[in-house]
C-alpha cells in the first residue's frame, strides 16, 4: 500500500474514532439518561425502535448518495450535522423530546457508518483490505470502549447535559480533521459511473445479510435495552458505562484476531459466534449481581467481535465494484432492521413477561444464525 494511502487511512481512522466516541456513548447511556427521567421498559425498546427505522431508512439513502457524489465532501458534512444533534439532546428533557432526538440520532449514525466504511475500502489497496477494514473496526471500537465509561463519570458527576455537550464536541473535532487534513488532499467519486441504487449488491451477498439479521436483533437490545435494565436494578450510570465499556474491550481485543478469522473461514467463525452468543444471553437471564453481568457480556462481547468483522469482510470483497456505498448501505440497513425489531419486540416482552424471559429468547434466536450461515460461499482455500 502506498504511503499515500496509509496517511489518508490514518487520518480517516482518527476521525471514525471520534465520532464513534461522540455517538457511541451517546447510545449506549441514553437508555440510562431515559431510565432517570422515567421511562419503562416499553419507552426502551420504543426509544431503540425509532431510532433504528429512521436509521434504516437513511442507510439506504447515504449508500446512494455516496455512490453519486464526491465522499468525502458528504462525510465532513455529516460528521457537523451530527454535533448538531447531539447538541439538540441537551433540549430532550422528557420522553416525548427524547424520542425526537433518538429519531435525529438515526440520521447522523446512518450517515457516519455507512460513509465511513465505504470510505476505508475506497481508500485501501485490494491487497491490504482485510488489514484496512479491520483497522476500520478498530478505531471505532476503541471509542466505544473509552466513551461509555468516561460518559458514566461525566454524567454522574456533572449531568447528562454536559455529557451531550461533550460528545457533540467530538464529533466537532472529526468533521474539523477530515475538512483540514483530508478533502485537501484526496477526492473520492465512484469510479464506475454507477448511478441509482443496483439491488446487484443484495442478490449476490444476501445471504450474509441474512445471517446478520439474528444478530442485529441482539445487538438493538443490547444497546437500548440492557443498559436501561442495569440501572433499573441498581447501577449507577459509572457502573453501566464501566459494564458497556468492558464489553466493548472484550470485543475490541477479538477484532484484533480478524485475520485469523477470515482465513479460517466465514462459515466457522459465524458458527462459533453464534454459540458464544447463546451461552452470554442464557447467562444474562440467569444474573443478579455485577460479576454475572460481566460475565454474560463478556461472551457477547467476542461473539460481536466475530461476527461485525468476519461479515463485513465477506461483503466488502464480494460486493460489486461500481456499487460499494450501495452495498455499504445495506449492510448497515440490515443493522437498523434488526436493530428495530429486537428493540420495540424485546421491550413488550420484558414489560410483559420479565427481563429474563426477554433474554433467554435471544439465546434462542441467537441458534438461528447457524442455519443462515451455512448458505455463505467458502472462501477460495477454506475447509467450511
């Protein structure tokens, strides 16, 4: 890879760390923000809810527009637009606002991930893309893993406004850094003419989409559930954040194995995923303290950081040429669909039946990834 490459990748790679950070933390303690204001089980999952299906919508629409205009020019716009809205939650002082601004937070995060992944795989060499996606996950997986914990101090010491306030300046800084140090110096259009959104994307790689699904369900309650069911048992916002961040470490340090997991294959490792998601959901419903909680999202936490990686490896060198940001667009759709479902689904569940019913269903759901993933190609020299 040129050297040339490699600077613009890493400055790509600062920037998707700071967002990240911004809207990482954001997620993850808003269900606790909601939780201190008043909100029920079923205010959770409809919280997740709209956020996701506004999400989805705008994934869609970002993957089309990033193979219609210049990339990086949208992606600096997007990354302002999102400390706009960040900034709005300081605003969001009952459950109604808040619904409002987790709807405005679906945009912004549709825009980033969709933009930045199909930014790291249009700046990266064909031969160095597995290394590049997984630095890509790298980066925003380090910010999830600080923001929660350091938001939970901020938030407990000095409020949520300030927090919303903090993570709105993140996302400031990164829309700075890609206006100062990247459009100067790189261009980035797609290169095939392509124009409209091709369903050639979907055809080919909808089996990888489809084996996502389950797992998209369990991480839209994770994120807009379980940390709003922690502080409803109990913990403090420090407590849920230092949890969200263990988790994100554990997931973290998986990512730094993606190589290995791609050559063992797409099949195995999706399978393995799948198991450790079944033992941490089961051990989930099963917890009532602080060690069984770590536990349990301690094997979601691997399982996740399988699963992101090996998939999106497996479509990023699958997808066609000319429709990258379209193929990026519905990988994060099939991420708002899940994250729909599991949310507004999962929050009925457990305002009816209980929280540990709500988690030993995803331990079942979590079974189906198995059959989904045996319609995956075998890579090229790969056993599965």
């Amino acid at each position: 890879m040129s050297d040339d490459r490699l600077r613009h990748l890493r400055v790509l790679y600062a920037t998707i760390f700071l967002s990240a950070t911004g809207l990482g933390t954001t997620t993850f303690l808003l269900p606790v923000y909601a939780a201190s204001i008043g909100a029920s089980y079923v205010d959770l999952g409809l919280l997740g809810a709209v956020g996701n299906i506004v999400y989805t919508v705008f994934t869609l629409t970002t993957g089309l527009l990033l193979d219609r205009f210049e990339r990086l020019r949208l992606y600096t716009v997007y990354a302002f637009m999102g400390a706009l809205i960040l900034g709005f939650f300081t605003l969001a002082d009952n459950i109604p606002r808040l619904l409002f601004a987790r709807a405005l937070m679906g945009v912004a995060s549709a825009s980033f991930w969709v933009s930045a992944s199909t930014l790291t795989a249009d700046i990266s060499s064909p031969e160095r893309l597995t290394q590049s996606m997984g630095r890509y996950n790298l980066s925003w997986i380090t910010g999830f893993a600080i923001g929660p914990y350091l938001g939970g101090l901020v938030s407990s010491n000095l409020g949520f406004n300030t927090l919303f306030l903090c993570t709105a300046s993140l996302m400031v800084a990164s829309g700075l850094l890609s206006q100062l140090m990247l459009r100067p110096r790189l261009s980035l259009r797609n290169r095939s003419g392509s124009e409209g959104l091709s369903l050639a994307p979907f055809r080919r790689l909808s089996a990888a989409y489809l084996t996502l699904l389950p797992f998209t369900m369990v991480l839209g309650i994770y994120m807009a559930i379980v940390p709003g069911h922690l502080s409803l048992e109990g913990l403090t916002a420090s407590t849920v954040g230092l949890l969200v961040t263990m988790t994100n470490v554990a997931r973290g340090l998986t990512f730094f194995n993606v190589e290995r997991f791609v050559a063992w294959g797409a099949r195995r490792s999706v399978a393995l995923a799948s198991a450790l998601l079944v033992s941490g959901m089961l051990v989930f419903s099963y917890s009532t303290g602080l060690a069984g909680y770590a536990s349990a999202l301690a094997l979601y936490g691997v399982a996740a950081g399988i699963m992101t990686p090996v998939v999106l490896d497996y479509i990023v060198k699958r997808c066609e040429p000319g429709s990258l940001g379209a193929a990026m667009g519905l990988h994060e759709g099939v991420y708002g669909v899940g994250m729909f479902i599991g949310p507004i689904a999962g929050g009925g569940l457990a305002e009816v039946y209980g929280p540990q019913i709500l988690y030993r269903a995803l331990a079942a759901l979590s079974v189906a990834v198995l059959p989904l993933s045996r319609r995956l190609e075998p890579d090229e020299g790969s056993r599965t």
